[in-house]
C-alpha cells in the first residue's frame, strides 16, 4: 500500500512538471513601433532584452535619438513592468508595461514619463 501511493505522488509530481506552464522569457531582441505623444510623432526603433539573475535588462534605441536603458524586475506569465531612463536625457524617467501577444512573437506596451500626462504606445515584434 505504502509502495502504492509513493509510486502514485512520484508520478503525479512528474507529470505535472512536464506539463507545467514554462516560465516566460522575454529575452530577445525585437523591432518596436509606436507613437510618441510628447514629440507628436510615430517612431520605431529597437529593444533588446537579456536576462540578469531575477530581473531583465533592456536596452532601447529609437530613430527619434533617444537610446534608454531599462530595469524590469516586476513580471509574470505575460506582462513585463520595465523602470528606464534616456541616457541623452538623464531627466527623462519613465514607465513602461510590456504584455506578451498570445503566441508570444511580440510584446505591446503603453509607456509614461515620471512626471508626465500623456501615454505612449509601443508594439515590439520578436527577431529571431
């Protein structure tokens, strides 16, 4: 009886592991458009994203000039907060959430400048 049920909990453990949601990786570079409501304009640029220990680093390079770095520590199965900051442009500090598009090739986001009132919108799509 007892081999019973330790050979029932081990498989039951087994399977649920190999059928458990993978952990999400947002790792990756991706090809970004969007507007920006503060320079009245659609930009495109790149986001570049890797993996640090528990938090991910981006960093962002638009056509508008502005190149930002990012911090995201905040994330689970499909949304990403990111903190980033323009490296021309130390003033400008901002927010930013990521979600992952349901087959996971791109990831959209609405954006803010600490401080400011107007939202912009990005969608990202992953490069492989």
């Amino acid at each position: 009886m007892l081999r019973y049920f330790l050979f029932t909990l081990i498989l039951s453990t087994f399977t649920s592991l190999c059928f458990a949601e993978p952990e999400p990786n947002f790792e990756g570079t991706y090809r970004c458009g969007g507007y920006d409501p503060y320079l009245k304009k659609d930009y495109s640029g790149t986001v570049s994203i890797v993996r640090y220990n528990q938090v991910y680093n981006l960093l962002m390079t638009y056509d508008t000039g502005e190149v930002a770095r990012g911090t995201a520590g905040l994330w689970d199965d499909t949304t990403l907060a990111v903190v980033f900051q323009d490296l021309k442009n130390l003033q400008h500090i901002g927010l930013e959430r990521y979600t992952y598009s349901k087959d996971r090739k791109k990831i959209q986001g609405y954006w803010v400048y600490l401080g400011g009132d107007k939202l912009g919108k990005e969608v990202c799509v992953k490069l492989k």
